[in-house]
C-alpha cells in the first residue's frame, strides 16, 4: 500500500477493475440488444414494408448508425476527459447510453406511428453510438492508469470483459423472454422485445453507484498538477492536440483495430441474424441465443488468458496472431455455417469470438500505452472509435448484399481482407509492453 502525494488514500486496484467491467458490461449490453433486436425484431416492427431482406438491410443500416456516431463521441467525450477528468465523464457516458435505450424500448412501431418511427430509431441509435463512443476510452484508461506497468495487460482485462458479459446478458434477457412469451412471435414483437430495453435502467443504477465509488486517476491527477505549474500559452484542445502529435498513432491503431470490430459485430449481430434466417441456417430463435450465451462464455475467457499473455510475450505479438488467425478462419467460416446443423453454426460463432478475443485482450492495455497523458483519452477513443466504423458498421451492412450476389463465400473474403489490413497496420506499431505511464514514479493503488 502506497499513499499517493494528493494525500488521498490508496485505491483498491479491485475497485477500480469493478467500476471499469461494470460500466462497459451496461453500455455495451444496450449496444448488444440493439444489434440482437436489429437481427430478430426491427425488420418487422420498423419496416414492415420492404420485405425481408430488404428490411434486414434497412434494420442494420440503424445499426451502422452508431458506429459513425461513435467518433464524434470519441472527440466530444475525449476533450471532456481529458479536460475535467476520467470519472464525471463516464458518468455522463452512462447516463446517455440509458436514457437513450429505455426510450428505444418506449418507441411505437410503424404500425402505429408511420415513418416517424424509424426516423426516431436513428435518432437514438445515434445517442447509443455517441455514449459508447466515450465509453471504452475511459474505462481502459481508469484500469490502465492505475494499474502496475508489468501488469498492466492483466488489469486492462476488466473492461474489456464487459462486451463478453454483456453479449451473454443480451441473448440471455431475449431468450427468457421469448421462452415466456411463448413460440408465437406475436406477443413478442409486440412488447417482448422492449424489456430487455427497459430492464437496462436497473443496471445503469449500478454502474452509477460503483462509479460515484472511485477517485480520479493518479496519471490525471498528475497532468491536471503538471499544467497548474507550467501552463502552456497556447493550450490547444485535445482532438488538436493529438492530431498534431500523433496521427500516425490514431491511423494505424484504427486499421488494426478493424479486423476486431469486423468479426465481432458479425458474430454477435449479423450471424445472429444469419442463424434464423431461412435462407442462413434456418435454426429457431431459442437456439441461436442460447449458442450465442455459449460463445460469450468462451470468449470472455479467452480474453482474460490473452491480456495476461501480452504482458510476457507483448500486445503487438498478440494482436498479429490473431489477425494471421483471422485470414485463415474468415475463408473457412461460411462453408462450415452453410452446412446449416446447429453444431456447425456454434462452431463458427465461438470461433469468430475466440479470434476477436484473442486481440481485444490485451487492446485495454495497448491503446492507452500508445498516447501521451494530456490528450491520451481522446486519442484512443479516436483511434479505436474510427475502428469501429470501418469494421463495426461497413461489414455487417455489406454482408447481406454480397450473401445475395456472391454467396456467403463473398463475406469470407471481406472479413479476411480485414485481417490483412489489421496484421499490416499493428505491425507497423511499436510494441508497448512495460512502457511507463506519466504517474508511475508515484503509484496510488494496492493491489489486493
């Protein structure tokens, strides 16, 4: 136990790792039912007129919203973060994210209000995108900047479980429901699908008071003193700042980034949607969200098992085997899911999660190692943000056209030039493994 200089007592390293992981399993769990609603619900209830495919299209074209939301989430909330601190803006993150998913689960369908309904659709899933936009930046930055240098890749691990925890809660939460709604899909598409929705309001009142919890971070603390000391006279803001600085650093970080985001919203949203479709692999709903809680389990712990190896062998070396993984398994995937049994499809869903896990791990540690303290929260927000609209948005909107066109093979192909792009753009990064952080000389954590 050390006492930092601000004279504030030590911060339980446990409690920082359980604000992080509770408040990215809550965003990230609104994210997830959206995507998981997209693929079973929103055809029907917000675009009843455009027919099935046509309708999925349209679905996931909400969907991709977020992800070009997100961005500009990374540079609002990232100046904020950098500016006033990590925690307030979480806390405003949070906030966002759950008022903006409660009122998705409050929305009429088209039935009942026209086209208004889709067009307030996007209005919220552009709030989602913006809150989670802000989201994983802070959070890998309250583990990472409190956290030990040599373990460092094992801390970051927290915030990073929270899309695996959240991706079994989603599918977990639409698969009770439509167990007690019954078979039919009336009940369900009429108001089965909103209480996932509204069931979020009481997970944002936990992440809230596990937020309220936890002091400002050492390295924060340490640039806020640094500044008050030597005040630069041309104080740019952050998103300048960095760009100024480090582009190279956001650039490359986004395209090694986009092999992650391409396999996991394929996985968790666009195979979703695949697994029940006639015309995919045609298996019932229940089946499909009751793999998809399997495959959140399976990865959820491969990520734990490589954030702990990217401190031994490096968080570069990490994230190349999983891109050179991604090249082979991309090309494989859909043959294997056209076979159409329930055990081909489980096997290529937690496939896809284990290759995206494989990266993700050590990713909480690595971003936050490439930037410098004063624009470090919008720096990795930027970078992994941008990410998410070449592999979050593009691919899944892509994949039903190309399916229709070229066959599924098609989305192999995509996904695999994916993983090249990723494998060139980290290994052109330098590593960061045991790189200190600014507040180091003087740590405020214990560890147990």
């Amino acid at each position: 136990m050390s006492t930092p200089p601000t004279g504030r007592p030590p911060v339980p390293l446990r409690r920082v790792a359980a604000a992080s992981c509770a408040g990215t399993t809550i965003e990230f769990y609104d994210f997830f039912i959206y995507g998981t609603a997209a693929a079973l619900v929103f055809p029907k209830v917000f675009f009843p007129a455009l027919g099935a495919t046509a309708g999925t299209v349209a679905s996931f074209a909400t969907f991709a919203v977020a992800f070009f939301a997100r961005p500009v989430g990374a540079i609002v909330f990232g100046h904020y973060g950098d500016r006033i601190g990590r925690k307030r803006t979480l806390i405003s993150t949070l906030l966002l994210m759950g008022v903006a998913t409660v009122l998705i689960g409050l929305l009429p369908g088209a039935d009942t209000i026209g086209v208004a309904a889709p067009l307030i659709l996007v209005a919220l899933r552009f709030c989602q995108g913006f809150a989670v936009g802000g989201e994983w930046a802070g959070a890998t930055l309250l583990t990472a900047e409190y956290a030990p240098k040599e373990k460092r890749g094992l801390y970051g691990v927290f915030p990073q479980l929270g899309p695996a925890i959240a991706f079994a809660l989603s599918s977990g939460t639409f698969l009770a429901t439509g167990l007690i709604m019954g078979d039919t899909d009336e009940a369900f598409l009429a108001y089965g699908w909103r209480i996932p929705f509204l069931l979020s309001i009481l997970l944002v009142g936990v992440g809230l008071w596990v937020r309220l919890s936890i002091e400002e971070t050492p390295a924060f603390r340490a640039e806020q003193a640094r500044a008050a000391a030597a005040p630069r006279p041309a104080q740019k803001l952050p998103f300048l700042q960095v760009l100024r600085d480090q582009p190279r650093e956001v650039l490359l970080a986004a395209g090694a980034l986009t092999m992650q985001f391409a396999f996991f919203y394929m996985g968790t949203a666009y195979l979703t949607s695949y697994g029940t479709n006639p015309e995919g692999a045609a298996l019932s709903r229940p089946v499909v969200l009751s793999i998809g809680i399997g495959a959140a389990v399976v990865f959820g712990a491969v990520i734990v098992v490589s954030g702990m190896l990217s401190d031994r062998f490096g968080r570069r070396t990490m994230i190349r085997i999983s891109c050179a993984a991604g090249v082979v398994w991309a090309l494989v995937l859909f043959p294997l899911l056209d076979t159409g049994s329930a055990a081909a499809f489980a096997l290529g869903l937690t496939g896809t999660m284990v290759i995206f896990a494989i990266t993700y791990g050590p990713v909480g540690s690595y971003l936050p190692e490439l930037f410098r303290a004063r624009h470090r929260y919008t720096g990795a927000g930027l970078g992994y943000n941008l990410a998410g609209v070449l592999g979050g948005a593009i691919p899944p909107l892509l994949a039903p056209g190309l399916a229709a066109t070229h066959g599924s093979i098609a989305i192999g192909v995509m996904l695999a030039l994916t993983a090249v792009l990723s494998f060139v753009c980290v290994s052109a990064l330098t590593e960061t493994r045991n790189r200190a952080l600014e507040h180091e000389a003087a740590p405020a954590v214990v560890e147990s």
